[in-house]
C-alpha cells in the first residue's frame, strides 16, 4: 500500500478500529491492487484480525476483488470466502482513488463453513475456540451486510470529515498561536517607536524583543546610513563572535547587491562562510526601502530540536526589519524637520535681535544655556530639546514693542518700561495656536517672575513658576548682566555668578543655582566673541 493511503487511513483510525472489533467487525485498509496495509491496533495480538487479515485464500480473494471495485464509482461487498464478506469505501487523494479503506465482516455463515478450519489453521488457532468465540461475539447474519456496509461508509465518511475539521481547527490555532505572536512582537516593537528615539536604541529594542520571542541564541542588528562599512552593530544575546569581527562579517552580508530578502546558513558547512557563521539555522534579514539597504537583522545559533528556521522566524524577522527601516526613515524625516524648524526659530528669533543690535545672538545664548542648565539639572533629553526651544522663543514677544523704546539709548521712563513688560504676554499670543507649543508657552509668559513673587506679569512665585521659565529666568540675567548697557559696562562673569548665587531664593529657584554656577561656559563665551561686533547697550529691563 501506499505510504500516501496509509497515512490517509492511520489518520482516521486511531479509535474506530477498536470501537468496530466490540461489535465483531475487522478494519482494514489496502491499496489499488489489494495489498493489505499493516494492521492499526497496536499492543496484542488480535485473533478475530489475524483470522480475517492472514490467510493466503483471503488475501488472493482480496487482491481479485480490488480489481473489480476500480471500476464502480461505488464499489460493492464482496464475499471473500463463504461467510467472510468484505466492504470497501475509497480513499481519495484529491479526486483519484488510492485504494480502499475495508470493513471485514463475519457472517453466522462462516461458522459452517469449511473454510473456516483453514482459516484457524493459517493462524494456529482452534478451530472450536473459534467458532465458540464467533457465537459469543453475536456475528450478524448475511442479510445484514449490506445495512453494515452501507453504515460503514457513513461512519467512514462522517469521520473524515470530523478529522478534517479537527484538523482544521489545529491547523487554525497554530496560524493563530503565530499570528499572535507576531501581533505581540509588533506591538512591543511599534510601542517603542517613537520618532525623537535614536534609531540604533529602537533596533536594540527590537533586537531584545526578538530574542524574547524566537528560540534563536542571539540577535543583531547592524546599521550602515552611509554605506561606510563602519556601521553600528547592536547584539542581543549571547553571540559567538567579538563584535569587530561580527560587525565585518554582517557588514560583507548587508553589501551584497543581489541582497533583497532574507539569506540563510546554508546546509552543508563551507557554502558560504559568512551565512556559516550565522550559526545553526542562521537568518540575516536586510533593513531598507524601496531597494537601498541600509543594514541587517540577523538571528543566530536555533535552540531546541527543530533546528531549521521556520517560516514564523522569517516572518518576524522581517516584519521587524521592516519596522526598523520606517523608524530610520522618520527619524530621518524627523531631523529634517527639526533642522528646519530650529533654523525658522532661530532666523525669527535673530531677526527681533536685529532690531537692537546690542543684544545681537542674545536668544541663542540664552537658548543655549537653558539646555545645558536642564542637562545639569537632570532632567530628560526630549524634554531638555524642548527647554531649548523655550529659551530660543523667549523674547519672541519683543516684535510687538516700538523698536524705538528697543533701542532706546539710557534708562527707560516708567511708561516705557511698562511696554517692554508686556512682552511676554505678547510672546504667548503669538505662540498659542502652535500645536503642542504649552510647555514652551509657559516659558515664554513667565521667564520674568521672581521665586518671591516680585516679578511679571502674574506675580507668581515659588513653585507656581512652571520650570521653564525658572530655567530661562537664571539663563536670561545672566547673559544680560554679562552684556554691555549704555547707563552700565558688562559685569565680569565671576561676579554676575556671585549675584546669582546670592539671589538664590528670593529672584531664582534655589534649586537651580547651586546647577548653574557649575555650567561650563566656553561655549556661551564663544557665541558671545561670534557676536561682540555687533552689540549696542539694550534697555534695562533685561537686567537681574
């Protein structure tokens, strides 16, 4: 019989065959010919099968009988010897016939049948324990037949196709059990992605949660922008190579041109010595965009006893590279746009510079020096990013005041003073309606309050303050005391930081001085000799 039959068969039998022996019926199975398969039942030996199964005048009986069931679309009993009939149902591999699954029926004719000596003879059986055994059983008579037949075929039938759901049904938990955890993956992946997050620190995400969900040693990812050679590698796991000699050998894999999905160690060691040392069931997937590959996500060294890589390991492989390549792209869109929005800030912020060129460069410095203060102060990179801007923006209102009080030459009158107030009111209604612009608003509207409370335009004090503007507030009476005014020269740095220190408390938060006064300041001081052609005193109120 075939191996194809006998697997198609040995599917559906496992209990059927059992539950047919209590009632005294034999399961079989043969293929085109009438060659008997090997029996089913597993464990001891059976006398009722061996009797229907082994002797030579059956099995030729068979083998004639198979001829003729080849051309009946529904293939009739057969009597194989008086009193032994034989009930076949075809097994169908797609639309053709590979042989029949059999039903072995003895009738009460059999125990009057002189084959039935013979029968016990083939198997070494007592020809009177069998007939006795035969009675007991309660074996159906000859008109029967055709009713157990016919019964057969619709258990048979019935039962294939409950297989063939159940099957079904495993086939579709698996597909789930995948599909579930590659939802998973992607969402801890897709969680993480965040556009201001580096790219190399989302890939080592990536990579770790890769190494969580496969049964692979170690994961990498190797990340070449430029196409140097010189990229960066990040591993995940425990990696059979220093990370120089990794880092070469992904890097050869990622500059294959003919690299455009994902490459595996080859099954006969020597066939590639790079893929070779991917180690068991290696997979190196690229990381690009519309045909440019710009790295490589690799899985090394399979655990456990499938050491093949599986089509679920390829698929999370790459739909983790996938995700990997759209982060690098926004990241890259992303500088991009912050390139250009921090160059459109700085040109605006200039150009309100410019209307008093004594404070010329007054807001980068001042922008400058709030992000080093919030690095000092321990707060977070995106939110240190943001203090920038705030202190870029700050005097943003000063467009809505007359340039002639601007740059007004000596002190200023108590009406003017009080239009140079209102500034960062002005600011803020100019940045409201920027989207997401509330922490930078808060900085702009407030960098003039005093931790006691003595300051504008709200008069708040303490804690009430939003921090950016006690950022700004310390980064602003420094550069100004640090400035030349037309009533006053620019006071030395180590005694504008001696004021500073001594108003901790009551201008400025306590809490920030002790940071400030441990900035480093070359860079502000270099902004400053960018600018010292261009000064011009500048009104008090930029004054600690």
């Amino acid at each position: 019989m075939s191996s194809l039959t006998a697997t198609a068969v040995r599917t559906h039998c496992d209990d059927l065959e059992a539950m047919l022996r209590e009632i005294g019926l034999v399961l079989m199975s043969c293929d085109l010919d009438g060659t008997l398969s090997a029996q089913h039942a597993k464990g001891r030996r059976d006398w009722l099968t061996e009797l229907v199964r082994t002797p030579v005048i059956i099995r030729r009986a068979l083998a004639e009988a198979a001829i003729g069931w080849r051309d009946q679309i529904s293939p009739a009993p057969v009597e194989l010897v008086p009193g032994l009939w034989c009930a076949p149902v075809p097994v169908r591999d797609r639309r053709s016939c590979v042989g029949w699954v059999l039903l072995g029926i003895p009738t009460r004719s059999l125990l009057e049948s002189e084959h039935l000596s013979a029968m016990c003879q083939a198997i070494s059986f007592d020809a009177r324990v069998c007939k006795e055994r035969l009675r007991r059983l309660g074996v159906p008579a000859e008109g029967e037949v055709p009713r157990l037949a016919a019964m057969f075929s619709r258990l048979w039938v019935d039962r294939q196709a409950r297989d063939g759901r159940e099957q079904t049904l495993e086939q579709v938990g698996r597909e789930l059990a995948e599909t579930w955890e590659e939802i998973n993956l992607l969402y801890s992946i897709t969680d993480k992605m965040r556009v201001e997050a580096r790219p190399h620190r989302f890939a080592a995400q990536a990579c770790q949660e890769l190494l969580q969900t496969l049964p692979y040693r170690w994961v990498a990812a190797y990340i070449d922008r430029e196409g140097t050679g010189e990229g960066r590698l990040i591993v995940s796991g425990d990696a059979p190579r220093d990370r120089a000699s990794l880092r070469t050998m992904l890097s050869s894999i990622a500059a294959r041109r003919d690299l455009s999905g994902p490459v595996m160690a080859g099954s006969v060691a020597g066939d590639d010595p790079d893929l070779d040392a991917l180690g068991t069931a290696g997979i190196a997937h690229p990381i690009g965009r519309d045909g440019k590959v710009f790295g490589l996500l690799v899985a090394g060294d399979k655990q456990g006893p499938d050491v093949s890589p599986s089509s679920v390991d390829i698929k999370l492989l790459a739909a983790a590279s996938t995700h990997i390549a759209i982060h690098m792209e926004n990241a890259g869109l992303f500088d991009d746009m912050n390139s250009m929005f921090l160059g459109m800030l700085e040109a605006i912020t200039s150009s309100i510079d410019a209307k008093d060129r004594y404070t010329c460069g007054h807001s980068r410095r001042v922008a400058l020096l709030t992000r080093q203060l919030a690095e000092a102060a321990g707060i977070d990179g995106p939110t240190v990013q943001r203090m920038h801007i705030a202190g870029l923006v700050h005097d943003v209102g000063k467009i809505g005041v007359r340039e002639s009080v601007l740059c007004k030459q000596g002190r200023l009158t108590e009406g003017e003073y009080d239009e140079v107030r209102r500034h960062p009111d002005i600011g803020w209604h100019i940045l409201k309606d920027i989207p997401d612009f509330d922490d930078i608003l808060d900085g702009v509207r407030h960098h003039h309050e005093r931790w006691d409370g003595g300051g504008y335009p709200a008069g708040l004090s303490g804690e009430e303050i939003p921090l950016p503007a006690r950022l700004i507030a310390l980064a602003d009476a420094f550069d100004a005391m640090c400035s030349s005014r037309t009533y006053r020269a620019a006071m030395a740095r180590d005694e504008v930081l001696d004021v500073i220190e001594k108003a901790a408390g009551t201008q400025f938060d306590p809490s920030l001085v002790p940071h400030f006064l441990t900035l480093d300041f070359t860079e502000w001081a270099q902004l400053i000799e960018d600018h010292r052609g261009h000064e011009r005193p500048a009104p008090l109120e930029d004054a600690a």
